[in-house]
C-alpha cells in the first residue's frame, strides 16, 4: 500500500517569487512532526510552521485512514486500491517561455554559436 500523503500534493505560491510550488502532503506532516519535536527546520528552506500550517494535522490523520480502509477493503475483495494520476499536467505559463529559450540556445549551440 502507497502512502496517500505522498500522492496527494498542495499547490501554494511561493513566499519568495511567487511562483506556483507544489508540496506534498508528506512534507506537511514531516513539518508537522519536527515541530511536534521543536526543531524549527533548517533556515534555508520554507519554515516548518509554514509548511505544517497548510493543513490541519486531523484532516491528515482522516485522510491515511480513510485511504487504509479503501485499501483494506479491496484486499478483501480480492482487489488492488491504488492512486490514479488526476493532477493535470498544466504548467505554469512561464515555463513555456523557458523551454522556448533553452531550445533556441540549444539550436544556437548546435549550429556553432552562429547567430541569425
């Protein structure tokens, strides 16, 4: 059985750039947990208490469970519950622009740095 929390992920923007930045649920109660702990998380990343307060630690714990008993269920059904894909695989729009100038350099590059 896969855990549901690395499967289902946050998308949040990004305190710094405001780009968009998808969290795995995972990561929230890792953020949780190391508070839980009182270890404030490491100074170059996103703070923990950040990335804990996204989602209320209960919701997390109703979620595992309802996910272990789909599971479970299933196997007694002598079926296999599983995770399907559902994220689109949307991109936020900048990106495009990167992949356009990577390519021209990459064409610049293989045509010997002459410029047209």
């Amino acid at each position: 059985m896969s855990g549901i929390l690395e499967s289902v992920e946050l998308e949040i923007a990004c305190e710094e750039c405001g780009d968009p930045l998808c969290i795995p649920a995972s990561v929230v109660r890792e953020s949780q947990e190391m508070l839980q702990c009182s270890c404030p998380g490491s100074p170059w990343e996103c703070p923990a208490g950040y990335f804990a307060s996204l989602v209320e630690p209960g919701a997390l714990a109703d979620l595992e469970d309802a996910w272990r008993r789909v599971h479970h269920s299933a196997q007694s059904a002598a079926a296999n519950a599983r995770m399907r894909a559902l994220a689109t695989a949307s991109r936020p729009p900048g990106l495009a622009a990167i992949d356009r100038d990577a390519a021209a350099v990459r064409s610049w590059e293989s045509e010997g740095g002459a410029i047209h």
